[in-house]
C-alpha cells in the first residue's frame, strides 16, 4: 500500500477541489488525511479557501455552471 507525503496530499487536495482528481487518488487522499496529524487542518483549510474563491468568481462574472 502507497502512502502519500503532505506535500502529495496538499498537490491532490488542491486536484481534488478543482475537479481533476480521479478516484483512487480521491481515496488516497482521504486515507492519509484521516490518518495525518497535520493535514486536516490544512485540507479544511484549503476547502474554505476554496469556497471563498468560488464565491468572489459568483459576484463577479455570469453563474459557471456546477
Ligand atoms: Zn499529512
């Protein structure tokens, strides 16, 4: 069984939000975040960061689909 770093976990979280990251490499992720002391925080993170940006695209130009 592969196990991630952070540092591939944070590549794939970012993969993850932005809709490129296949399945397995879906769960890869959410293994190690379920098992890491330090990502959840940042893949929380991430997310929120993630939302926000999402929320400024929606003000400013026509709804994207999705
Ligand atoms: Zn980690």
């Amino acid at each position: 069984m592969r196990r991630l770093t952070c540092a591939q976990a944070r590549d794939r979280a970012s993969d993850l939000l932005d809709g490129e990251l296949s399945p397995g490499l879906a769960e890869e992720l959410a293994r190690h975040v379920a098992s890491c002391p330090t990502c959840p925080a940042l893949y929380r993170a991430l997310i929120q960061l993630h939302r926000e940006l999402r929320a400024i695209r929606a003000v400013g130009g026509p709804p994207a689909a999705g």
